[in-house]
C-alpha cells in the first residue's frame, strides 16, 4: 500500500511539473479576472467529519467579510477530504499540489494527515495552514525543513496538555492517573505531553495504554488501566475511540468511578451521540471560547443565518483568522503588473511567519518562525445530562487555566 501513495505522489509531481502554465519559478502569476485558488483539505465524511465541516464553514465566513476577494482578484476555494488519517493526508496533499493554480492550502483538520501531507505540499512551494492540528511535532524545529511551509492558528498540545494535567492534579486533587492513546500523532503526543506534565507537578502516571484507530473493544485495556487505581483516565482521542472507551469504562470492575477526560479531538455533538448516558459527567479540554468579545458573538450570529445552526466543533473561529492571515500575506506581498498579480512564493511563506498582531477572532495572532500563531485560552469543561438532553457540548467551562 506505502508503494502505492508512493507511485501516486510521483505521478502527482510529475504533472504538476508538465502542467505549470501560470507558474514561472517560484512566481504565481494570476492573471486579470482569474482567481486566487486555495485548497482546504479537511476530513468532511465519517464520524470525524463535523471538525472539518465546521472549519470549512469558518473560511466561507471569512471569505464573504472581506467581499469575496483579495486584491481585486476573486477567491476560489477548493476541498479535498483527508479522512482523519495518513494516508487520506497523503492522497489530498497530492492532488493538491498537482495543481499549480494553487497559492495555499488550509488544513489539514488532523494531524495526522498533515505529517505525511505537508512536506508533499511545500515539495511545490505550496505552504498550509491549520485550524486544527494540534501536535507539538508540526511546529518543532526538529522536524526539519519539510515543515517549513506549515502554520496553525490553534494552540499547540504542550498548551493543551499542561492544562489538563494542572486540572487533574491542582483542581481536582488527584495523585494517580492513567492516559489511553490511539497511536495516531495527534493523540499520543497529547497524551505524553499530560503524564508528562503530571509527573512533574508530583503526580503518578499508573499506566499509559494504546489502541489503535477503528478498535472497538476496550475492555480489555480498561481492565488493565483499572489495575492501577487511577482516579484519573485522559483519553485525548477521536470521536469513535473516545467514545468506546467511555461506555466500556463504566462496565469494568474498579473504575464505575473513576473520572473521564476527553480533549477537543472529540467535543462535538457527534461524541455526545456516540457515547450516550455515560459521558454525562466527563470532562474536556477544548477552546475556551467564553473569553472572547462582540466579534465573536457576531461571527456567530452570522454563523447561525447562514447554516441554520450553531458551530458544533471548536476550530471554526481559527478557521475564520487563517482566512485573514492569508490575506494579509498576500497583501505585502502581491505585486500587480496591469491587472495581474504575481505572488513569490518564498517571499509569501516568509509574509505569514512574519505576521504580526493580527487582531482575530480568537485573539492577537503572532507567529513565530515555526509556524504557531495562536493565542491560546484553553478551559475545562464537564458534561451534564441538560448537554445530552439539549446534543450540544458545554459552553460554560468549568475550569480555567488563566
């Protein structure tokens, strides 16, 4: 199978190479009338999918504030579906980059369809843009040039992490605690960067388990972690994962009351269907989106008339900045020669690592020369039966780490 993604990323390359008509270098030229083509690639099918369909909604938002165009050019904007994982990263990376109309592409939703999809992308100077990715390994010099065309508008998971360990040792009281991972990047760098944290802080890691993406039966690691007494499981899954384990945790012996936390991998409505009764009571971690001003109440509201609901996973806000920070970008450095516009690539990427106090949905954005740009507010939230009753997660948190 590896072979295969392998020949289809050569065949992708190859075409991009025959087909560059308006590419000169590594100067787009976007003629009079055309538009600025960029590429969101997202996992929009499956039970992950309301992260993406939520993030996607975001940039259409952030599209129609600024009229629908950026330097007196249209924007088109384009979707492939990543599926969650590494080799839907790898298929939607390379189609992307087969094109080369394409300035930028937004996403991925997970991260691990960006570990094998971005350095697919920057090959062809292509650099992308996450609402979601929350893997510390995205943004860490070690991770070497392929990288170096990657940002993210979300927090990174040494943020996210910290504040779940802080709220099991600080606020909850609690000395021992067990974490469960689903292996992927996402996941078990967020579960790492908890124990880890927790250790520090005086706590004791019981056991650190994993299982793999499509398990459905959790029992027997659940009966192992139970071994060990925790009083604690983090399992900073996916929807499905997640919500396996947090029936299956209620029927093994020793652990009826032992406490549940999530992360924002899976805070949507679709983990409150999936798991049922048995997540009343459970904590997140997740953007703290209370601590916002008017702006965001006005995306919402906009939100609610155009898609007649409200936003059901946390990354639509991040989306909506991405959005500006790309425009930005552009802006410094477009050149327009008699309608046309013709953009550097390197001197592009080099515009959005050098954004600024970019005043956002989310907060003043930043980015550093790795690509973070967030200016993360992360809370705890807990689940109650008028959640499950009303299918929607918290929005008051219970907890703040700031």
């Amino acid at each position: 199978m590896k072979h295969v993604f392998r020949v289809l990323v050569a065949v992708c390359f190859l075409f991009a190479l025959m087909a560059g008509p308006a590419v000169a270098g590594n100067v787009l030229t976007i003629k009079k009338g055309e538009p600025i083509h960029l590429a969101a690639w997202f996992v929009t099918t499956g039970p992950n999918s309301s992260l993406g369909i939520d993030t996607f909604r975001g940039l259409e938002i952030a599209i129609e504030d600024m009229g629908g165009s950026i330097k007196g050019h249209p924007v088109k904007l384009t979707s492939q579906d990543e599926g969650c994982g590494p080799e839907g990263g790898q298929t939607a990376a390379s189609k992307i980059a087969s094109d080369p109309t394409v300035l930028m592409a937004i996403g991925s939703s997970c991260s691990s369809a960006a570990k094998p999809g971005v350095p697919i992308l920057w090959k062809m100077k292509i650099p992308s843009i996450s609402a979601s990715n929350t893997a510390p390994f995205l943004t860490d010099p070690a991770s070497g040039p392929d990288f170096d065309g990657y940002l993210r508008t979300c927090h990174n998971d040494k943020v996210q992490g910290a504040v779940a360990a802080e709220f099991t040792f600080k606020k909850m009281g609690y000395k021992k605690a067990a974490a469960i991972h689903d292996g992927s990047v996402y996941a078990q760098s967020l579960a790492q960067v908890f124990a880890d944290t927790f250790t520090k802080l005086g706590g004791t890691i019981t056991s650190m388990e994993a299982v793999s993406p499509g398990d459905t039966d959790m029992r027997p690691v659940m009966t192992k972690i139970a071994s060990g007494a925790p009083q604690m499981i983090y399992m900073p899954m996916f929807i499905p994962e997640t919500a396996h384990c947090v029936r299956q945790a209620k029927e093994v012996a020793g652990l009826e009351k032992v406490s549940l936390m999530s992360a924002d991998g899976s805070f949507s409505p679709d983990f409150l269907a999936a798991a049922g009764n048995a997540s009343v009571g459970m904590f997140h971690t997740s953007p703290d989106f209370s601590a916002l001003d008017a702006s965001y109440k006005a995306f919402l509201e906009k939100f609610k008339k155009k898609y007649g609901t409200d936003p059901e996973a946390p990354f639509h806000a991040h989306a909506y900045d991405a959005m500006f920070l790309i425009k930005g970008a552009i802006e410094k450095v477009a050149v327009d020669k008699g309608g046309n516009l013709e953009i550097d690539r390197d001197a592009f990427n080099k515009a959005l690592h050098e954004t600024k106090a970019m005043k956002g949905l989310t907060g003043t954005i930043t980015c550093d020369e790795h690509g973070d740009c967030a200016d993360p507010k992360i809370a705890v939230y807990q689940l109650a039966d008028t959640d499950l009753k009303a299918n929607q997660m918290s929005k008051v948190p219970f907890w703040k780490a700031y």
